[in-house]
C-alpha cells in the first residue's frame, strides 16, 4: 500500500511540473452572494498552487460597465512540486445594479481556469430585498373609500428595488400603533395599493396630525424605511374620484341601454346612461364626489329578460362597494358611505345620518324608497305650478307614485320637502 501512495504522489508531482501551471482555480465565489448597491462587493478565486514555490505576483480586478477583467499573474521559484491550497481576493467595492461577467485578461499568466460557467457571473440588485428608499415615493395615506376600519397606502417604486414580503404600519406621534397591514407575500413594483386595518379600539387623531409610517420587510424581520410627516387621511378637497359600474355576470350577453342615477338626501346629484354591447358586457364612467352618504340606482332603459346584471361602485386601488342586481322592474337602490371618517371634516367616526327619502324616476313615474324600511306614511306630488298630482298614505317603504309626463315635480313626505324628477323620456 505505501508503494501505492508512493507511486500516485510521484505521478502526481510529475503531471503538476509537466503543466508548469502556478495556480489551478476550481472556483470562483463573489461576496456577499447575493449583493446590493449597498454591499462592498469581493470576488474570491479558490484553487490551489502547483508547488511550494508558487505566489501570485500580480492581482488586479477593473470593473469596466458589466465586465469584471481579473488580471492575474502566477509565478514560481520552484519549489516543491506539490498541491497548496489557495484563496486569492480582489476588492471591487460598491457597484451599480446589473448584471456582472467576469474574465481573465490576455495578460494573465500561470494559471488555469476551471471554475464552472456559471460562476463567471453574478447580479448585483439595487436592494437585494430591503430596498432603498430614497427612490421609494410615498403618494398618499387614506381612509378606504367605503370603510371606516381599513386605510390605503399608495406607493410608487419607479426603480423596481425588491422589497421582499413587505408591510406598512403607522403610527401616532406617542409611538402607538394606529393600524398595521398583514404581511403582502409579494414585493413593492411600480405602484403598489395597500391596505392597512385599523387597530381594534383606536381613535384615529384630528386631523391634521404628526405620525410615522413604518415599511418592514421580510416578514416584519427589517425595518426598511420611515416616513415621519403630517397626515390627513381625507381625500384632498374638494372631492374624490370614483366609477358607477355595471357587468353581466357571465351568463348570456345582455345588450342595451341602462340609466343609472346617483343620490344625497336632496335628491339626484349625478345620472347618465350605460350602453352594453355583445362585445362590451361592462361598462362604467368617472365621476369626482365629496365625502358623504349617497345611493346608486341603475335600471333599464328597456327590460331584458336573460342574463344578471349587477352594479356596484369602485375607488382606486380596487376598492369596491357591495354589487346589487340590476332589476327590470322595481328599483333596487345601493346605499354607500363615501369617506365616511371625512364627512364632518374631521376624520372622526361620528354618527352620520342616511338620506330620509329616496326617488327614482322610471316609466311612467317616480319609485319612492325609505331606506330604513319604516313606512313612507303621508306623500302628495305637486308639479311646478302647485298644482297637486298624486297623493296617498302608504303603509310599506316604497311605492311608485304615477305622473303624467318626465318632468320635475315637488314630492312632500311628512315635513320633508324635495324637488324630484319624474318619468323616463
């Protein structure tokens, strides 16, 4: 056995001088292995000398756009000819995102590269998923559109850096947490919505007030990034954009013409048309509204008799109201709550009465809706001259009340008295 070894060390010794290779490189490692803007980036190039003699006389990295060009010369005094292992390190400092090649200039002499491929290259990202804030905007910090527990924050990231597994807490000037956002399982890319729930038992702060809005990462593992600033969680003035829309559920296409009308408690503050099509089963449109209570109706110009259709409002950042169905005879009116924390102007939570009366103009009339159920009790319609139309006592909560042509008309309901339109032309 020992004459083995002799042998096998002998052949070994003869192939290293044949090769008069000073330094074998098996590997090449880049340090930290997956780098940043941030990092001071090294490379590694681990292997072995040929022999007891052999040294690195010259070590030089450049960076040159996304070349690393190693200049590396190995040379001997001819020292024993056996295998040593070796680590040479080259310093090449912070580096611009991209990605990285690396290779041996014409004037590197005495070695042999054998590192695989693909460690000949490497990236370096811009956050290596952290981030860097100094390029991430904060666009806004709001009420949810339709609830009073939930607030949105809107972000831009124009450079993509990968803020891995991220999420948003703020927090009032005392320190105390106001709301926090579960974990998001993806990263911030270009705009990013949101949503953060409002902690159980919170008064949210008058508005305007002094807070901090924290970024984590990594399972809330790395504090990323932090806004001190004043926030008003109100929409600015004087109103905020929303979309009235109504989409087939899929069934048979519907096609047609559909009035929708948008409500306060005095009345018809908005209305168009919707038009769908067989190549178009939704449709919707802008509108700009304060904060306030509202109810959206939607019916048919003419009565379709296959397929559901539903209608609903929508903010940015997919926020939505619950969907009705569109009904081909009796109106069905959505009620919502439009920023209701900013109604008062205050972004407090205080009661908000809903509208008394609800119409609707259809053919024929107008649908007369209480929107708490109670019974509509005593109604007389007047048309512009005083003159009476209609009058009753109803005993449920809505009614349809008959005129003779579209038009505007005087409707009274207890003490209450409005301007409504009347009939569909």
């Amino acid at each position: 056995m020992q004459r083995t070894n002799t042998l096998f060390i002998s052949c070994l010794f003869v192939l290293v001088a044949q090769a008069q290779t000073h330094f074998y490189i098996d590997q090449i490692a880049v340090s930290p292995p997956n780098p940043t803007t941030s990092d001071n980036v090294s490379i590694s190039l681990i292997g072995n000398l040929s022999d007891g003699g052999a040294y690195i006389a010259t070590a030089v990295a450049e960076v040159s756009g996304n070349d690393v060009n190693i200049t590396l010369v190995a040379m001997s005094n001819g020292g024993i000819t056996v295998l040593i292992p070796h680590t040479e390190v080259l310093q090449l400092g912070q580096l611009p995102a991209g990605d990285y090649i690396i290779d041996f200039t014409d004037a590197s002499t005495g070695i042999l590269d054998s590192a695989p491929p693909p460690q000949h290259m490497f990236t370096v990202s811009d956050g290596g998923g952290v981030g860097t804030c100094a390029d991430l905007e904060l666009v806004s910090v709001h009420w949810h559109a339709f609830n009073d527990t939930v607030l949105m924050v809107l972000v831009a990231n124009p450079t993509f850096a990968p803020f891995d597994y991220p999420n948003f807490i703020l927090f009032d000037s005392s320190g105390d947490t106001l709301a926090i956002e579960t974990v998001n399982p993806f990263a911030i890319t270009d705009q990013s919505w949101h949503v953060l729930r409002v902690m159980d038992g919170v008064v949210m702060p008058p508005a305007p007030f002094e807070g901090r809005l924290e970024l984590w990462t990594g399972f809330t593992d790395s504090l990323a990034c932090t806004w001190e600033q004043t926030f008003d969680l109100c929409p600015p003035a004087p109103c905020a954009e929303l979309s009235p829309t109504v989409a087939n559920s899929g069934g048979p296409p519907i096609t047609g013409q559909f009035n929708w009308q948008l409500y306060d408690d005095m009345g018809i503050i908005a209305n168009g048309v919707f038009e769908l099509t067989p190549d178009a089963q939704q449709a919707d449109t802008s509108i700009c509204l304060p904060p306030g209570n509202y109810h959206l109706n939607v019916s048919p110009v003419d009565p379709f008799f296959m397929g559901v259709l539903y209608y609903n409002l929508n903010a940015p950042g997919w926020q939505y109201t619950p969907s009705l169905i569109v009904s081909v005879s009796l109106p069905v009116l959505l009620p919502f709550t439009f920023y209701g924390p900013c109604i008062s102007g205050t972004q407090s939570l205080g009661e908000h009465t809903l509208p008394a009366l609800i119409t609707a103009p259809t053919y024929g009339g107008i649908w007369v809706q209480h929107p708490d159920g109670l019974p509509l009790g005593p109604l007389w319609l007047f048309d512009m001259q005083g003159r009476l139309i209609f009058n009753t006592t109803a005993s449920t909560d809505r009614l349809f009340v008959p005129t003779p042509a579209p038009g505007v008309y005087v409707l009274r309901a207890g003490a209450r008295t409005v301007k409504v339109p009347g009939g569909v032309e």
